[in-house]
C-alpha cells in the first residue's frame, strides 16, 4: 500500500477543515460528517476554534482510499497562525491549496504559495465553494494562471491520462502539450511517443512542474470521490533511506500536560524507548524517546515503532523545537515568516516571574513567540503575528496558568544589525574569577539571523571553552544598541579568549561574553555602523479607478515602493511593497474611501532600513550604557579588587593579543562542532 504525508493548506474561510471532514467521512474514517460553523467538525477539537470557527493547532488524522494510505495535516489558515502553518509544511509529502471559488486568490493565498516552492512541496490545488461561483471554474483557472503558476492544469483529465497509462485519446492533446511544455526530458518523451508515461507525470508533480486542479464543494460533498481519485492515482510512492533520521515540525502539550513532540520520520525507524542525541538551543542534547503516538485529532494509540514516511508524536524529548532535525536528517533553513508586532503584557495578581515562565512555556511549542524582560521599562514583552494571536495567547495563559493576561498597544517589532566588521573585548576578572573573550561581529545575509563560528586553535584555547562561548553567543536575543532592538542578520566569530586554571567558572564566560558582544556594537555605533531594521509587507491593492490617485498618494507618504497600477474594467490594481509600520492599518482606511470596494492583501517580506530611523530611536530614547542589564563595560582586577572598566577602554587593557596569522578557516558552531 502506498502512503504519503498530505497537507491541506487555504486562506481563512476557504473551506480547508470542510474539505478535510468532506474527505474522511467519504473514506469513511468518520461516521458523520462535521460541520465548522456548528462546532462539531472532527480536527477542531480545541473550545476556541470551536468558538471561532477557524483552525488555530494543526491537526493529525489518516484515511484509506484506494490502494493508498493518506496521513492528512490540518493547517491554520488564518494569516495570524501561518508561522504555525509553515512548520508543518516541512512534514510533508504532498500539499492541497484549497482556493474558496467566491473569493479566489488572496494575498494569503500567495503567501502560501511562496512558502510551498520555498519548501519545494509538491502540490495540488482544490478549489472549494463552485456552487457559490457564479461563472464556475474558469475565471479562478485565470487567476491561478496568473498569480500562481501557468502550470496549474486540470487534475481530472490529468488523473485520466494516468489511468490509461499514458493512451490519451485526440481530446487530451492540449493537455498533454501544456504539461510536456514543462519539462524538457517530458518534451522528448512526447514527441517520441505522442503521450507522456503515468511515471513521467508523477515525477513532474514532484518536481513542482506541474499542479494539478480540482474543483468541487467540500460542503455539498460534489467532487470529493473524484478528488480522491485523482490524488491517490497522481501520487509517487517514495523510497526511504535506511539510516534513521527525522525531522521535528510541532511541539505542544498533550491532555495531562506531557510535552509531545510531533515528528515526520524520514528515514529508518523510530522505536520506542531509543536514545537520540541533537543540537538544539545552542548545546547537544542526548535523551529517550519515551511514548510514540498516533494520533487521530485528539485520540491516540500507542506503537512500538514508526517507519520511515510516517508522522507521529513522542513524549520524553523535552529539548527538540519546531525545526529539529533528528539522526541524519539536515537541518533547514531559518523559517520566512515572523512576528512583526511587540506588545507589552501584565498578569493581574502575578509577579513578572511568574508570568515570563508561563509565556516561555507557550514560547516551547511557538519559538516565534518572543518573550523578552525589559530592564529599563520593568515591563514583559512579547512578540506576535497580530491581533487574533494575541487574543488566543491571552486565553491560553488563563486556562492553562490561570493568569488574566492584559495586553497593552502593540508596536512595531524592530531589530539591529551591523553594516561593518567590528572587533569586541568581553573581560570579566572580580575576584577569583576570570574570563576574556574577544570577538568579530560582521553584517550576514537579510535574514540570516545569528551565525557563530571560530577561528580560534584549539592549543590556544580549549574546544570546551570555545564551544561554552559559543554556546552563549547563540542561547539568546542580544540587544542592540540604538532602540534595545534584538540584533540580527550578523556573524559572530570567536578570535580569541582566555581562562584560569584555578579561577574560572561557566558563569564567567557568559559574562565575557555578552560584553563583549555589546562592547563590539557600542564601537559600531561610534563609527556609525549600525543599523536599524523594520518589518515590511508585499502589497497588493485593488481599488475602483477614481480612487487610484488617492491610493498612490497614501502610498507614497509611506515611503513604499510599487509598480505602476494596472486598469481592469473599473477597477485597479497597484502591487508593491511598504513598511509595516505605516501600512498594517490602512485596510480600514482603503475601505471608508472606497466606500467598501477596496482590498488590501499584505504578505511579509522580511526586514528592511527602516524609513524613519532617527524619528524611531529618538522616541525610544534608549540609553545602552544604563542598562545595567546589558552593559558594554568590562570588570577587571587590580590589588585582589575588581573594578569597572569604560567599554571604550577595554581593547587597550585586554590580555589577550590577536594574531591573525594564526587563526585557523572559520568553522561554523554547529551540530557536528559541538558533539565532535
């Protein structure tokens, strides 16, 4: 029997969990259908999506249909959960788009569509609600065409072609052509043969050459046999390796409060009570997988092993996050999505330690979601996707903490980075203890968050030692020094440090090090280097043509960038892109001036200059050398006393002396360098 990992993936209120009831209960996985709208639907199990109506926790359940087994992964859709949609897309064998007829591409839509060719998930598209579309398939086929892909074909013909092994009659020409036009091996294979193989037309799918369409009513139960029918005979069995290896894509809570981490084995086995090691938070980790489940919505059964091609839940693995590669799986890049806003947050009755251990209990399952103590404003902040997230936060800490959480206004969530290599000395010397670090801070890729590394020899310094530095230049967010703004998008080199034989403790080079690291971004803000970073938004706004003019000077105040706007009948369409900051509430605007016939579709896109830099850390009025919290300055000592050393003042009064033609190639802190 063939199996594959199938997600379904829509924007809000295009009818995803609907088509996933619609399909379990004609595999008759389910004895009735359920419905969103009366709280009953199978994978909404969770009292606040039952109250809202929309998927908030994917969902894990299984069917059987033809000769095939199907583990489907319910996805949030709304745009506030989509982080939690984008992890679990590394999961995943095969993806459903599921595209409301009535409402059609959406920006969220396109969102998704990135994120899949991001992941290079093969997928098929489903487009739901036909019965509420007044001119049926084709205008959505148009649109796909034009915002997705050329490629998206009709999945019934398609599924056609396959079932007749490839003998396609006069009628499929077309098809064939448009789906041979993709591939130049498919090409030869057409011309040669006049029809394209099953094998070739699986493997294009694969590929993400070609995206099959389907089009039905979930609800109504209209195409949902043929739906199934198509994607089991367009699907590719997949050969698994034989070493071990797994990938991590969901960690949360189960009923009792056990952690369960959800995991797509990719490789070998997975068995009960085995011992896994990794390298996740900054250090190696080696623990026992105690429980495996299988999950169906909220139910469970217990197995011994789980083969490769497969996903699951365990418990006992208490230092794996979303993301975790496991045995010899390869570790994937950072995640496109992240919050954009930063709310301040108190409990009523509660004391700030209590509350930033509730919040980084819920930041385990989301690592997205940012907690961060402010010294300065004695406040808790924390980091947020929008409003709908923040609100279920807010329940979340009630029900499982008993916290009444109160929220104040979100603000933009900035960061720092650096445009120039800088040097920093870190030295921490009260008495009987000691520590010196002295590092390279350099500017990264957009995106590419933290990197560390070494050149440092291992005769001149101890690999535990490094690998202890190391450890603290990636356990935690460090502070800018503009606006207190988390750093990002540098790379972190160790080039040199020292230790005592007699004096130095663990706690000692974390110290050297956090100094050192603020003491190389004080020297970058002197030579003004650094810089301050917001997020922006892809845009795409759609209003009626006598408001065009209106439109672009909006867009122009905010200092966005957009391409000239494109006339359709009356209406136009202006696509660009903006800061966050001045255009994440402008959807209400677009609606009053175009008396309710505009449309604002935002998609993040990553960190940017910020506009309005100077107006921006004005405001915040943020002083780096009081916060005591993070200071720059070094400790050093003299006549068994230790004193406080300026952080300008610490290069000239390090004890360690770079020679850069000692150093050796710069090695990345990785898995393989902390358990080597």
């Amino acid at each position: 029997m063939s199996q594959a990992v199938i997600g379904l993936v829509a924007h809000v209120d295009a009818g995803k969990t609907t088509l996933a009831e619609a399909l379990l209960y004609r595999a008759g996985a389910i004895r009735r259908q359920g419905r969103v709208d009366k709280g009953d639907a199978h994978l909404d199990t969770d009292a606040m999506e039952r109250e809202r109506g929309i998927t908030i926790f994917s969902k894990q359940t299984s069917l059987d249909w033809a000769s095939a087994h199907v583990m489907l992964l319910d996805t949030p859709g709304h745009v506030d959960f989509s982080a939690e949609a984008e992890r679990t897309l590394q999961a995943l064998d095969y993806a459903v788009l599921i595209v409301g007829a009535n409402d059609g591409v959406e920006g969220h839509t396109e969102t998704l569509w990135s994120l899949l060719a991001r992941y290079n998930v093969p997928t098929f598209v489903f487009v739901n609600k036909l019965d509420l579309a007044a001119d049926g398939l084709g205008p959505v086929m148009d649109e796909m065409h034009r915002r997705l892909s050329p490629s998206v074909v009709d999945g019934d013909a398609l599924s056609a072609l396959v079932a007749s092994a490839g003998g396609a009659g006069k009628g499929a020409a077309a098809l064939l052509e448009d789906v041979a036009a993709t591939d130049e091996d498919a090409l030869d294979e057409y011309l040669e043969s006049g029809s394209l193989s099953a094998e070739m037309i699986r493997r294009l799918i694969v590929q993400r050459k070609v995206f099959p369409c389907f089009a039905g009513s979930a609800l109504r139960m209209e195409g949902i046999e043929e739906f199934l029918d198509g994607v089991v005979a367009l699907m590719q069995e997949k050969a698994w390796p034989d070493e071990f290896a797994a990938r991590v894509y969901r960690v949360s809570r189960g009923a009792h409060g056990e952690r369960l981490a959800w995991i797509k084995v990719t490789g070998g086995v997975l068995r009960a009570k085995e011992q896994l090691s990794g390298f996740d938070r900054g250090a190696a980790w080696n623990e026992k997988v105690d429980q495996v489940r299988i999950y169906d919505a909220d139910s469970f059964e217990i197995a011994r092993e789980v083969p490769a091609g497969r996903v699951c839940a365990v418990t006992g693995l208490s230092q794996v996050l979303p993301g975790s590669a496991l045995g010899a799986e390869a570790r994937l890049a950072e995640p496109a999505l992240a919050p954009v806003l930063s709310y301040s947050v108190g409990a009523a009755g509660a004391d700030a330690t209590t509350l930033v251990q509730a919040l980084r209990e819920l930041a385990d399952e989301d690592p997205l979601l940012g907690v961060a103590w402010h010294e300065q404003l004695q406040e808790v902040h924390v980091q947020l996707m929008g409003e709908v997230q923040r609100e279920v936060v807010a329940r979340q800490l009630f029900d499982r903490f008993g916290l009444e959480a109160t929220f104040g206004a979100g603000g933009i969530l900035y960061r720092e980075t650096v445009t120039a290599p800088v040097r920093g000395a870190g030295h921490f010397e009260p008495l009987r203890h000691y520590a010196e670090v002295q590092l390279l801070v350099e500017p990264a890729e957009r995106g590419a968050g933290v990197e560390a590394g070494t050149r440092v020899l291992e005769d001149d310094l101890d690999r535990n030692w490094q690998r202890l530095i190391l450890t603290h230049v990636l356990e935690r967010e460090h502070p800018g020094v503009l606006t207190g703004a988390p750093l990002t998008d540098v790379r972190i080199t160790l080039l040199g440090g020292r230790a005592h034989l007699k004096h130095t403790e663990g706690g000692d080079f974390r110290q050297a090090t956090y100094r050192a690291i603020r003491q190389a971004l004080m020297t970058a803000r002197e030579q003004g280097a650094c810089q301050l970073l917001e997020p922006w938004y892809r845009f795409r706004l759609g209003v009626p043509v006598d408001k065009v003019g209106r439109a672009l000077a909006d867009l122009q105040r905010m200092g966005g960038d957009f391409d000239a706007p494109v006339a359709e009948g009356d209406r136009a369409e202006i696509a660009g892109s903006a800061p966050a900051s001045e255009i994440g509430s402008y959807a209400l605007e677009v609606s009053a001036y175009s008396g309710g016939r505009g449309r604002l579709f935002l998609e993040y896109a990553g960190y940017r200059p910020c506009h309005n830099a100077e107006q921006v850390i004005a405001d915040a009025a943020y002083d780096p050398v009081a916060d005591l919290a993070n200071t720059p300055d070094s400790v050093f000592c003299s006549h068994g006393a230790g004193y406080n050393v300026s952080w300008d003042q610490v290069p000239a009064q390090a004890h360690v002396e770079i020679d850069f033609d000692r150093l050796r190639p710069w090695r990345k802190a990785d898995a393989s360098f902390f358990a080597g």
